[in-house]
C-alpha cells in the first residue's frame, strides 16, 4: 500500500516538473542544441579527419565533446530556475516532501535528455559515417550501437551532473562556470597525459564509450560507471542541499 500511494504522489509531482520544461522555450532550445551541436561538430570533425589511424568511432562521435556543453546548460537552466523569484517555496508548497520533488526533478531533466541523446546518437551515427566513407569501414555494428547507447548515457549522466551541481550552489552561473571551463579547457588539457588519474574525470571515463579503442585505465562501460559516480556523487550533495537548506 505504501508503494502504491508513493508511486501515485510521485505521478503528479513528475508532471508538474515536465509542464515547466516543455513549457520553456529556452528548455526546448537546449534539448535542440545537444542535437545539433553533437551532429555539426561530428560532421566537421569528419571531414577534417584524415589517414588511416584515426579511431572512426570517436571520430563519428566527436561532436559529443560539444553537445555536452548544451546537455549542462539544459540540466543547469532546469534547477537554477527553482532558485530565481521564490519559485521553489511554491514548488515545495505543491510537493512537501523534498525527497520526492528533487526526483521528480532529476527525471523530469534525465527523461527527455536520454530521448534525444538516442536520438542524436542515431543521426550522429549516420551523418558521421556518411563523412568519413571509406575511412568508416572498420566501423562495426557492435561499435556503433555502442557508440549510440553510450551517447545518450553520458549526455544524461552529464546533465544530472550539472543539475547536482547546480542545486548545491543553488546558482545556475556558479555551476556553469565551473563545468564549462573545466569541459572545454581543464579536462582537454589533463587528458593529454593519458594512463594516469586524468583518466578518472567525469568527462574522460564517460567517453571511453565512443573510443574504438582505449589505452587508459577504464574501458567503455567501466567509464561510464566512474562517470555515473561522478553524477551520483552531485545529486546525492543536491538533495542533502535541498533537506538541508530553506527554501
């Protein structure tokens, strides 16, 4: 009886936190944007990629490095909105019990970002190797799903990543400008030093995945579980934050 009455609270609770995506343009415009900058930058990166030794997998995927960036900014904007005008007393008022209203959150942002990262990696797939041509032989089926699956995985993992993140901080800004700069900048040049404790990064475990092959520490699916500790690490300080913290 418990688990039904649960499972009925928790219904209503997640509907609320999906009318507030949908019903923000700037929501929807970040869900567009993991596509597309995830498509336009593999193609890119496609066509300038050359010789025989590059990995076609992670050449495919190579705008997933980008498309992150968007799966932040929409994992971000989702909670940071809670924090601007008393919006979260109102939704705590609707939904007292705190526990529930973060989860509902968290699968309000994870659902449709894991939707359109199956999405993204389909189209990604297809364009990326209609680019490469030949130099995509090598690519095999079983990489491919991998490379597809693995996509929306690690854009899910990284938007819950920045909605922790952000909830900790209780700023949308605070956490974008830690994530973005270390993204695009920190985690790119630690990277370079592979076989070391840079592989250990959220960002550098998780895109194992979309690597035909690898000479660090992890592999694809132990990558992206050291990048879901990373995001589970967030979103546990989250709702720590959320208990914890006044409205």
């Amino acid at each position: 009886m418990t688990t039904t009455n649960g499972t009925t609270a928790f219904a209503p609770a997640l509907h609320a936190e999906w009318i507030k995506i949908r019903t923000l343009r700037a929501q929807l415009a970040g869900l567009g944007a993991v596509l597309g900058a995830t498509v336009a930058f593999s193609a890119l990166a496609g066509v300038g990629t050359g010789g025989t030794d590059a990995d076609p997998l992670f050449s495919v995927f190579f705008g997933v490095s980008f498309g992150q960036i968007a799966a932040v900014a929409f994992g971000t904007s989702a909670v940071a909105a809670e924090f601007q005008g008393g919006t979260l007393r109102l939704s705590l008022a609707a939904v007292p019990h705190r526990g529930r209203w973060f989860a509902a959150k968290l699968t309000a942002i994870s659902l449709p970002v894991l939707a359109v990262g199956l999405v993204t990696g389909l189209l990604t797939l297809a364009v990326g190797s209609a680019v490469l041509g030949e130099r995509a032989v090598g690519l095999g089926t079983a990489e491919g799903v991998r490379g597809v699956i693995g996509c929306a995985v690690y854009l899910t993992l990284m938007a819950l990543l920045a909605a922790g993140l952000t909830t900790v901080l209780r700023s949308g800004v605070g956490a974008l400008s830690i994530l973005v700069p270390f993204l695009l900048i920190v985690s790119f040049v630690l990277g370079d030093l592979s076989g070391n404790a840079a592989d250990l990064l959220p960002d550098r475990a998780g895109q194992v995945v979309l690597h035909s092959r690898w000479d660090g520490l992890l592999g694809p699916w132990t990558g992206l579980a050291v990048a879901a500790l990373w995001t589970a690490t967030a979103v546990a300080a989250g709702a720590w934050r959320v208990r914890r913290r006044d409205a």
